[in-house]
C-alpha cells in the first residue's frame, strides 16, 4: 500500500467533522487547508501544517483533535491522546472528540473506559457518525462477553444507517457464533453487496452457508473470497473443508495443501526473522544479514525484514546496498518512522545533509518523542552550519531523554509491536 492510500484511510478516520473547524477563531482557511494536504494522500505536508497550528494557536482544537486522529491510525495511542487531551481541554463537550478517546481506550486494552467514553459521545449526539459509535460499543460488549448488548448495539446502528456493512458484518458474525445462520446469513450477504473488499465477509458467509447446510453456496461464496483475495487463509482453509464434505477429494486437498503450504511459509518467515532479529542483537551481523536475506526470499514485501535488513547493511558498513534496502521498506510501508530515521542516518554518513534532514524530519513527523530523531536532527544542523537549529534540536533530545524511566530502544526490534500485556493496560487504564 502507498502512502497516499494509506493516508486516505487515516483521514477516513476523522474527515467527517468539519462542522469543528470552522467554530474556531483562526482564518477559516488553515485548518481545512492542512486537511485538504491530507485528503489529498500528502500526510507529511498535511501534519506539519497542523503541527504549526497547534504550535501558532494552541486554542484551536481541531487541529489537536485531527493529528490526534493521525496518531490513532499510525497506532501512536500515546501521542494521540495527548493531542486529544489538548483537544478536550480547549474545547470540552464534543461528542466527537469522546469517540475518539473510545478508540483510543479500546486499542489501549481499556475497555469500560472505551465503552464510558462512547457512551459520552452518544449523550452529546454524534450526527451521521452516531452509527459508528454504536457499532464500536457493539464491539466491546462482544468483547466483554455480552452478547445480548451487543446485538442491541449493532441494530440501533443499523437503524440508524443501513448501509454500515461493518454493522451488518458483525451481526451476522454475533447470529453464526450463536449458532443462529439463518440470522446470520441475511446480514452477511448484505455486508457483502454493501463492502465486498471487506476483511471476512466472504469467509464468514461461507461458513454461515456451510452452517445451514448450503455447502454448493457455501463454496460459491468462498471461492469468490479466495480469487478477491488469495491471502485469505480463512476462507481457503473453510473452502478446503466444505469441498471435502461434499465428495470433491481432489479440490478439497488442492485447497488444505495451500492453506497448509502458506501457513508453514509464514511461520518459517517470522522464525527466520526472530532469529536474524537476536542474531543483530548479539552482534553477529553477517548471520543476522543470512536469516534477512532467506526471510525475504519467503515474503519479498515483508517491510520489517526489508528495513532490518537496511539496518544491518548499514552497521556493516555496506551504505549503497542499506538506501536500496531502506527505500524498499519505505515503499512497502510507508509510514515507518524508524526506516525514514534510517535513511537519514545513510544520508548523512555519505554527506547528504538535505536529504538527511528532511528524511529526519519525515521521522519525526510520525514519532515526535524519539529523542534518537532529535539528536540524529542535531548533528545534521551542525554540518549544515544551523548552531541554533542544533542546539534546540540537542535540547529537545536531552529533554526526552531525561524523562522518567526512559530506555533507548533497540533499533533491530524497534518493528516489534507495543506491548499488550496486563501490566501495561494497567498503567494505561488504571484497573
């Protein structure tokens, strides 16, 4: 995915408030302007111009609020929140800005705090947006283990937009795991006419069918998913078993081989991966490049083992082959605020001081508090002959660094996901 579509679905995500930009007291142009860049796919033109807002006129809440939607998309729950809270505090009362701190709790793990703060956001009217809120405190009471709430929730989004195939997706899924598929399949069947890309539509009307005993409309169903989407490993391994159930030995095995054949490639390329990962680690980096260079040959476009594999090339001194590695990762996953600290690395050990800096800018766009970035930022304005851009910059990291229990992260996991175990939603949620 590039960049410009992988923005478009961050904007997604908030675009539908401008009703909040023009109730503020700055030019009515700004803001929109900055959103404009955005809706546009140019991300990093359209947060630096928000960041400027904020910084010119901390007042005005849309643009705490619009780069706390950013953050949330970039899964930057942290940042987004403190945006959001800055947002809140300046403007208090919008039910927009309440459903945003539900998204935020939610991927936090906080889930009473998620479902408190949608339902703040329903109290203070949500407009055409009041169907989204629903459906998210549908998604919690199923994940509290309420089922009952939780098709109360889906319904009254549904009432209220009957076109939210996301509604009627996780209805029809809450009717199958009831064992109910003659509820189920009407609601599937209309997320898929409404949103036939939609992440397991096609693999849960199949077992819906498969369910009811419809097995010919069951592998209908499922092949169509499998040709939209040949990664689809659930609707592979249910077509697999549904064509063995009805006597087509030779296509049910074809499918179980498949499925099977893919699965062992992905395990095999994270293992590789994870061990080429301790591998650099422990400084054994020509190993380390080996186990890079056989998970890629598994999955070419895997942008975390393109980027540490830039990261290996450029701690053994290869610079050429960790721009062309570090410019793969970037293309296949644009939004990684580590490979654009790379490439400023590469550009600037080779002289380059434009490109490392604006590359470092670029990470700093979409990880703030680094205080690596900072620092990396210091030394470019040094050789730049920018003294007073080096030492704000050097400052900033000395400031980030001081923090309280702050540890430098380790730039081979730095691609790992945040943790999510019970002490850290603690922390988090306070319970």
């Amino acid at each position: 995915m590039n960049e410009r579509s992988q923005a478009c679905l961050i904007v997604s995500f908030f675009v539908f408030f401008p009703a909040l930009i023009h109730a503020q007291s700055t030019p009515p142009a700004t803001v929109p302007a900055a959103v404009a860049e955005l809706n546009k796919g140019n991300l990093f033109e359209g947060v630096r111009q928000l960041k400027e807002i904020v910084r010119a006129e901390p007042s005005l809440s849309a643009a705490s609020f619009y780069l706390s939607g950013v953050y949330t998309r970039l899964g930057q729950n942290d940042t987004a929140y403190r945006y959001l809270e800055a947002a809140m505090k300046t403007n208090p009362g919008q039910g927009a800005y309440y459903h945003q701190l539900g998204v935020i709790r939610r991927r936090e793990g906080c889930r009473p705090e998620a479902l408190e703060a949608f339902e703040q956001a329903l109290q203070r009217r949500m407009g055409k947006d009041e169907s989204e809120a629903w459906r998210n405190v549908g998604d919690l009471y199923v994940d509290l283990l309420e089922p009952e709430k939780a098709r109360e929730a889906y319904e009254k989004a549904l009432k209220i937009d009957p076109n939210d195939a996301a509604a009627h997706l996780e209805l029809g899924k809450l009717y199958l795991d009831r064992n109910n598929p003659d509820r189920a399949i009407p609601e599937l069947s209309s997320a898929l006419k409404l949103s036939p890309a939609l992440d397991g539509v096609h693999s849960s009307l199949g077992r819906a069918y498969r369910a009811a005993g419809d097995l010919p409309s069951a592998v209908d169903i499922l092949k169509r998913g499998v040709e939209r989407n040949p990664s689809d490993q659930e609707a592979r391994y249910v077509l697999g078993q549904t064509l063995l159930s009805l006597g087509r030995n030779d296509e049910g095995r074809r499918e179980m081989d498949e499925y099977r054949r893919v699965e062992e490639r992905i395990s095999e390329s994270n293992n590789l991966f994870q061990s080429a990962v301790a591998r650099a680690q422990a400084g054994e980096l020509d190993r380390a490049e080996d186990l890079l260079r056989q998970t890629l040959r598994l999955a070419p476009q895997y942008a975390p083992g393109q980027r540490v594999l830039g990261e290996v090339l450029l701690n053994r001194g290869k610079t050429e082959a960790a721009l062309e590695m570090l410019q793969q990762a970037s293309a296949s996953n644009p939004l990684n605020s580590e490979t654009y600290f790379d490439i400023a690395s590469v550009y600037f050990r080779v002289g380059k001081l434009a490109e490392a800096s604006a590359m470092a800018g670029r990470a700093l766009i979409l990880e703030e508090e680094d205080p690596r970035y900072y620092s990396l930022l210091a030394e470019i304005y040094s050789k730049m002959k920018r003294p007073d851009d080096a030492h704000g910059a050097a400052e900033r990291a000395a400031q980030l660094k001081s923090r309280p229990g702050y540890h430098a992260p380790d730039p081979y996991s730095a691609d790992m996901r945040r943790r999510t175990d019970s002490a850290t939603v603690k922390a988090i949620c306070g319970n």
